[in-house]
C-alpha cells in the first residue's frame, strides 16, 4: 500500500535523522532543554509552582509575563530568592496581549499599553535571567481582524522596540497562533513575513506551538525545520492541548526535527503548555487549580517526553 502524504514527510525526517545520528553522534549528546510555562498554573504562588518542577525535575521554567501594569506582577526580589532556592532557571516570559494591550489595535491607547507592558517585561526577563520574551502580534481571543492595515500597524508599533530587545540581549519569540484565536500571523511563514515587514535585527525570533501547528502547519516538522535557527522556543501540548502522551501528536516526529536543527542547545528550549480547549485559554491565568492534578500534569508530560526522547536517542535506528 502506498503511504499518505504525511507519512513521506515523516520518513524524510526519519532517514535525516538516522544519518545525523550515524554521522555525527556528537550532536545528540546534549538533550533538549525542558521547560514549563506556568501560567496555566492559575492562581497558586510562585513558590508552589516551582517546587512542583524541582520534584519532576524540571530546571527551567517560563514564567506568566504578569507585569500589566508597575504594580502589578512578580516582585523582582521575590522571585530571585525562590529561583535561587529551587536552583531553577527562566527560560523566558510568556507575554500575554489582549485586547487591552494590543499591537494591532486601531486604539492607540491600547498599543501604548503593549509598548509600555513589552518595556516592563523585557526589564523583568534580563533581570532574571530569561532568554526570550514571547510576543503575539494580536490580542488572543479576538479572531475578527480590525481593519485590513492592523498586520501593518502592529509590525510598525512592534519595530519601535527593537533597540530595546537589542539592548538587553532579549530575543523577541514572535508567536503564530491558530485563526480561532487571533486575527494574524497564524503559522511560521506569516511569522517570518511579519518578522520581514517589522524589518529590524531585534525582531528576529519564533516561538512555535504545537497546539497551533496542528491546524495552521502543513507539516508539523516541516514547520519545525523551516523556522530553523529562528525558532527560541516550542510550547508542548498533546492533540488535545492536554499532558504529552494523551492524544494522538507524533511527537517523535516533532524530537527529531528539533535535533535536525541543532535545537539542543543553551538558549533553546521546549515548554509545556497544556493548557486545555478553548478560543479564550486565558482564563486558565484567574482559575484556582486542583493541585493534586497539575501535580500529575506535569509528572506524566516530561516523563512521556523524556521516554520518547530516550527511545530516539539511544535505540532507535
């Protein structure tokens, strides 16, 4: 029988990989970094949450870009202090934009508040020891787009601070999300054309998310392998946006492609983002969660991802 589509792409990887693995095993040795976005953790302290990654041992954590407003956020001290009693590291900050802080908008209040919320976050991240702060060129939850010029009008607001992410050493990881969603930039090749029209060398990175893939993307590890270098970070989350392992997501597919483009190494990371189905996931940020749950959450994700990453790695061939 002949094979889909799909499964052609996935043997090209497939035979990719088995050569880089033969050819140079020395490019496997390190493993991918792994990560998790804890704003989907709800309400619970920062401390609660970081004591759930140490007992799975995981050693980085992206962190809810919750600075709305001076007052309002993280405290800096704080979280140096529990970082340091962890022995975690951030890997980046998820910038959350809504409707409220939107590049897009036709308000121009609203696009003063996401400059001066990305201003906020980008000072937080350095602080900490973040690599990245992830950007949506518009508001999550409103999928109905403005007017026809808002992809113009937010490449030409984002561009205002490309100096400041130059300044700080802070990559811009510009996030597609599914059409159900946003208004814009919905798969890698609009992130790189938004990227093109923003047009300046710090707005130069992806953020990808496998949620969003699965409908946006063609290809999954196409997708992967055409971001290449400039994909910073990818969100996990199975088929059905829940634990690694409990739907159907070819995340081998996914870990191969990752270590085709040299994915494993510092300064790149996978995050966890299981955040559950919905057009608006933001309500996860105000929601009181079951703690037992996110306890197991988190468990049986890195452990599935860890295991497949080991069968690839070590006796796959």
């Amino acid at each position: 029988m002949s094979k889909q589509n799909f499964e052609l792409i996935n043997d090209e990887i497939k035979n990719r990989f088995i050569k880089l693995k033969k050819n140079n095993p020395e490019k496997l040795i390190p493993r991918l970094n792994f990560s998790w976005s804890n704003w989907g953790f709800g309400m619970e302290s920062l401390e609660d949450s970081l004591n759930r990654l140490k007992k799975a041992g995981i050693n980085y954590i992206e962190l809810h870009g919750n600075h709305y407003s001076d007052d309002l956020g993280y405290n800096l001290n704080d979280t140096l202090n529990l970082l340091n009693k962890y022995e975690i590291k951030v890997s980046g900050i998820c910038g959350m934009f809504s409707d409220e802080n939107d590049l897009s908008s036709n308000s121009h209040l609203s696009r003063q508040a996401a400059i001066d919320y990305v201003k906020r976050e980008v000072d937080f991240v350095k602080k900490v020891g973040g690599h990245y702060l992830l950007v949506v060129p518009g508001a999550v939850g409103r999928p109905n787009a403005y007017d026809n010029t808002e992809f113009i009008r937010s490449a030409e607001t984002l561009k205002k601070l490309g100096d400041l992410f130059v300044d700080n050493n802070i990559k811009a990881a510009i996030e597609p999300v599914r059409a159900d969603e946003v208004s814009l930039v919905h798969n890698v090749h609009e992130a790189k054309r938004y990227i093109n029209t923003v047009n300046h060398k710090g707005i130069n990175h992806i953020n990808g998310d496998l949620y969003h893939m699965q409908t946006e993307e063609t290809h999954i590890g196409n997708a992967i392998l055409d971001a290449d270098d400039q994909l910073v970070n990818l969100h996990l989350a199975d088929s059905n946006r829940g634990e690694l392992g409990s739907g159907f997501l070819d995340l081998d597919t996914v870990i191969m492609a990752l270590y085709l483009i040299g994915f494993n190494k510092p300064g790149r990371f996978i995050t966890a983002e299981p955040l559950g189905v919905g057009s608006d996931p933001y309500a996860a940020m105000h929601a009181i969660q079951d703690t037992k749950s996110l306890d197991q959450l988190v468990i049986n994700s890195v452990e599935y991802f860890r295991y497949r990453e080991k069968i690839l790695l070590e006796n796959f061939n």
